[in-house]
C-alpha cells in the first residue's frame, strides 16, 4: 500500500511474499519482550511471564548478557524491544543498548530500589525501577498503550505537486494505496478466509493462552456491532490488524479485509456530527519532519486507522511520557474536521466502545486523506502539524482515482481484480497467487476462465516464462474449443490474437534455447 517514512526499519513486502501467511515464520507483531535475569526460576515468576505475554507476545529469557545483547543487535533491523533486567546485570547492560533505537524501554527489578535508581537515571530508557511484581506487569501494560500510540512509525503517503501527474513515482504510491483499499472493501469475504484468519493467528499465538481466550472468544462470538470494542480492546485483533496495515501485508489485509469494512460501517453510523479539533502525538526522526516540512499545501494519505484525542493535555501527556531521546522529535497533530465534508473515509468518536474511555479517542478510517497546512515549534520545543481533513471531491485526485479504477475493469469485483490492480502495482506473483485462487473457486465452465487463463499467460510471458506461457495459452484456447463461442459474444479477432500470442511464445522459447545452446 504506502510507505512507511524514510529510516524506520520496517519489513517490506517483496511480490514474491507466499501469500499463505506462514504463521509459525512471520509474526503479526514486530515488539519483542526480552527477559535477562540469571536468578533461578519460580512459580510467581512463570505467573509473572504469562502475564506479560498477555501484553506482549513474544517473550525471550537470557542469563548471560553477552548473548542477550548479541540478539538484540542482530535482531534490531526487525523488532523493536522491551527489557525486564535484574538489577545487578541491569548495571552491566543498561549503558551498552540505552542509545540502540530499536530499544524501546527498559525496567529493572530488583530488592534494592533506591541503590539501583542512583545509577539508572542518567538513562532516559529506563521507565521504572520496581520491587514488586504486580507493579512491574502493572507500569509495562500502561507504558505499552501509548508507546503503541506515540513511537510506532506513521505509515504515510504523500501527494507531491511537483512530481507531476505521474502514477509510476511517489503519487502512483498515492493512488494505488487509495484503489487497493477501495478494492478490498468491495470484494466479497468468505468463511474459508475467516478461518485462514483465525488459523493464521492461533498459530501466531499458540503458546499465549490469553490470546487463545480471545481467540475463542472471537471465533464463536463475534458480532459486526463490536467490532470497535475488538478494535480498541488489547488483544490480538487490535495488534495483529496494525501491523499488517504497517508492514503494508496485503494477504492478511486481504484476510481482514471484512472486519474493515464492518469498522468503516461502525464509524459511518457513529460519525459525529459537529466539527471538532482533534489530537496526535507522535515521536519523530528529524529526516522524517523534514519529509513533512517540506510538504506543506500537499495531500497526506494515512495508511492505517488514524487514532486521534479530543483532549489536548491528554495527548500531550502521551508525549511526556515518551522517549525523550535527542534523535527523536517530540510531535503533535493538530486536526481540524468536518463531517459534513466525508462519507467514504467517516470518523467518529470510540470513547464509549473502548476499553480506554477516558482517553476521549477519535479514530479516523483508513486511507483517510488531510491537507498539511503547517509545520510550527511551540515554547515547549514541540512541533505542532496542522492538517484539515480533505473532502470527498474536493482535491483535484478523483479523477485519477476513478481512472485507475477503470484501467483495471468494470463489473464486480472479485479476485481477478485484485490481481489486476496488484499487476499493475509490480507486484506480479502476489496477482498470480491471487488469480490462481480465483481459479479453484471458478466452476469449470464459468465464462471468467479464458481470461484468468489469458492474464496468467501474459503474467509468465513478461517473467520470461515462456514454456508456462505457452500452457496457459493453450488452457485458454482449449476452453475456446470446448465452449460454443456464441454463449460468451467474443470475436473472431480474440482468437487469432490467442494464436498470434501462443506463435510469439514459441519463437521466444525458440530464441531462449538457441541462445543457451550457444553458450
């Protein structure tokens, strides 16, 4: 979909990703929870880790700081980390990791908490010193709610003017965002992906039995009208949901694709119905604000659901209780919206559907789109983004919106949409993965073969493919043979274009042969 800013690590989606999520191998979330303590295990500490896995998934326990330090550098261009250290092997590795960004923060639990806070605040990643267990569970769930909202990267994507009208550069990353999204929500779900979904994520979660609750919980109870409970609640919908937005993976956004929909509905009915000004706190690298500073009277597309506060001081607070890291800037969007302007990408107050009701929430849908209007430090050297929320027709985008739409069919969408519009995105063996999908669904006789097989054909041809090429031209002409051509109103031209195609094949495997049997 969009892209994440310049110098976040984040995990890109390459078109050769199996669109079979492997949920033993590629993890929904990208936080790990690091465990370093060399004292002996016990039953209030087992309690303790299941809690924590409740929080954050994926826990890894060391004794010896030199390996746990080791993971965390050749692991840093993946995950980001949260530390739970003794107090004594905290004094060793505290001051080697507390300038690695990936290092989210770190808390130290020990016997001695006044000796131990002598030494650790002088690190600014170092959230808490704790004696007691209950309390450590207890700081780390508050501390993770809004590291989530302020640190986690803000996938963006930006419609530059002077780009051009260009949709191959950074405005076609705009406009295909845009239609991906579009195309999705019009796309029928079925049974068989909401229980690729599930599996997906019992697998994911197979060692969390707080997640599994949930899990069961959602399987056998869900509802459309919950959805913004499920949405805002700490579980594995909320998590695994964002990062799949962030990391732009589009099978299980694909696989989603339903419960988006049901939240777009959710907040079409609840959209509120004056104009509000609304909050975001957010922490920043400096080449990031540039980006934005930059793009001033330019058009901003967020690639995920857009969480907001109606509280200022609320927000604000989120941004106190940040990292406060000198390569971090501290940031807060100020945004001005009108309901009367938006009915595709609709907003609306969560506060009475969340698990968080005091935080005032305003969730905007994805893909919403805002204008930026200025870029300002105030005299708490925090730097205040003003953006206004764009109407629905009211930025000269639609029409190529609507064009990239028609270049990639009328009529129903379904599956063969989808691996057009991702054809066009470079992204060719995700639209394989999808047209062959479409394929094990299609009865045998169903009039949408012969183009699949045509699509499939010229996917392989341009891969250099020419032997699968010609198997798909042959599947395609073969269905021509079998079917009376009146029942599908095709001309004579679309034949000998189907042979002409299958010629050009041969020739070019002719070609390719000669030419390794010259070598």
């Amino acid at each position: 979909m969009g892209t994440v800013f310049p110098g976040r690590p984040s995990p890109p989606v390459s078109p050769s990703d199996d669109i079979q999520t492997n949920a033993d191998n590629k993890y929904p979330e990208s936080l790990r929870l690091i465990l370093l303590d060399d004292s002996e295990d016990n039953e209030g500490h087992r309690n303790t880790e299941e809690e924590l896995r409740s929080i954050i998934n994926h826990l890894e326990k060391f004794q010896d700081i030199n390996k746990c330090q080791q993971y965390i550098e050749n692991e840093s261009q993946k995950y980001r980390f949260v530390l739970i250290v003794s107090g004594r092997l905290g004094k060793e590795i505290v001051p080697s990791i507390d300038k690695i960004r990936q290092v989210r923060s770190i808390y130290v639990f020990c016997m001695n908490q006044a000796y131990h806070k002598e030494w650790t605040w002088r690190f600014k990643k170092v959230k808490a010193v704790v004696v007691e267990l209950d309390e450590l569970v207890s700081r780390i769930k508050s501390d993770h709610k809004i590291q989530i909202k302020v640190k986690d990267p803000l996938s963006i994507n930006i419609w530059t003017a002077s780009a051009g009208k260009s949709t191959t550069g950074v405005n076609g990353k705009f406009i295909f965002s845009q239609v991906l999204i579009d195309c999705l929500l019009q796309l029928k779900s079925t049974g068989t992906d909401k229980n690729e979904l599930i599996d997906c994520c019992k697998s994911q979660y197979k060692n969390d039995d707080f997640e599994l609750k949930n899990l069961h919980e959602f399987e056998q109870d869900y509802s459309p009208n919950e959805v913004l409970w499920w949405y805002t609640k700490e579980s594995f919908f909320y998590k695994t949901l964002n990062e799949a937005l962030r990391t732009e993976d589009i099978h299980m956004i694909f696989l989603f694709r339903a419960f988006i929909s049901d939240i777009r509905d959710q907040l079409k009915e609840y959209q509120v119905k004056n104009s509000l000004k609304v909050y975001r706190s957010q922490k920043m690298s400096s080449d990031e604000l540039t980006i934005l500073q930059q793009s001033i009277d330019q058009f901003i597309s967020v690639n995920s659901f857009f969480s907001t506060s109606t509280d200022y001081q609320k927000a604000v607070s989120f941004l106190d209780d940040a990292d406060k890291s000198s390569n971090l800037e501290r940031v807060l969007f100020e945004i001005d919206a009108d309901p009367a302007v938006v009915t595709a990408k609709p907003f609306a107050d969560v506060s009475p559907f969340s698990d968080y009701p005091d935080e005032s929430e305003v969730l905007f849908m994805l893909g919403s789109i805002f204008r930026l209007e200025s870029i300002n430090r105030n005299n708490d050297q925090i730097w205040i983004i003003r953006m206004t929320l764009c109407r629905d027709d009211e930025h000269h985008l639609k029409h190529f919106f609507d064009s990239k739409k028609q270049e990639i069919g009328s009529g129903e969408t379904n599956l063969q949409t989808l691996g057009k519009l991702l054809w066009k995105m470079g992204k060719n063996d995700l639209a394989k993965k999808y047209f062959c999908r479409l394929l094990e669904e299609l009865p045998p006789n169903d009039p949408s073969l012969r183009s699949l097989y045509d699509n499939l054909a010229d996917l392989a041809s341009q891969a250099g493919n020419f032997e699968e090429s010609l198997v798909w031209h042959s599947k395609s002409l073969a269905f021509y043979r079998d079917n009376p051509i009146g029942k599908f109103i095709e001309s004579q031209f679309t034949i000998f274009e189907l042979i002409f195609n299958m010629n050009m094949n041969i020739l070019l495997l002719h070609k390719k042969t000669c030419f390794k049997n010259s070598k």
